[in-house]
C-alpha cells in the first residue's frame, strides 16, 4: 500500500491515503475532547472531523487546550 505525506505541526507524517482526520488523531493518542484541528488552514469542529479524508500535502495543525484556574 502507497503512503502519503500530510504534515502535522510542522512535521511530515506518513499515512495511508485517504485517511480520516479522526483517525489520525487517535493514532496520535490524543483525547478528541482535549484538543483542537486546523485542517489547511480551515479550525474544523469534531463533529467534521469523521468527513476529512486527508490528502498528500495536507497541513494540520492540532493544539492541545489546557484547562486551568
């Protein structure tokens, strides 16, 4: 199977193609509630994330939100 290349913070990451966004986040072990994904310089809802099949050259930036008092 073919890999392709996206870029997340900056970083390449390959993955297979057409992989959804919400996938590739919890590969990342990354709780979906706790975190927050620019897709191409578009902020997406969780809720979309399920329809983002990533492409080859995709950027995604993905911040953690911390909570505090």
């Amino acid at each position: 199977m073919s890999k392709i290349v996206v870029f997340v913070n900056g970083k390449a990451r390959q993955i297979g193609p057409g992989t959804p966004l919400e996938t590739l986040v919890a590969s990342l072990q990354l709780a979906p509630r706790m975190v927050l994904v620019e897709w191409n310089g578009r902020a997406l809802l969780r809720s979309e994330w399920a329809d983002v099949s990533l492409q080859h050259g995709d950027r995604l930036e993905i911040l953690r939100v911390v909570a505090g008092g």
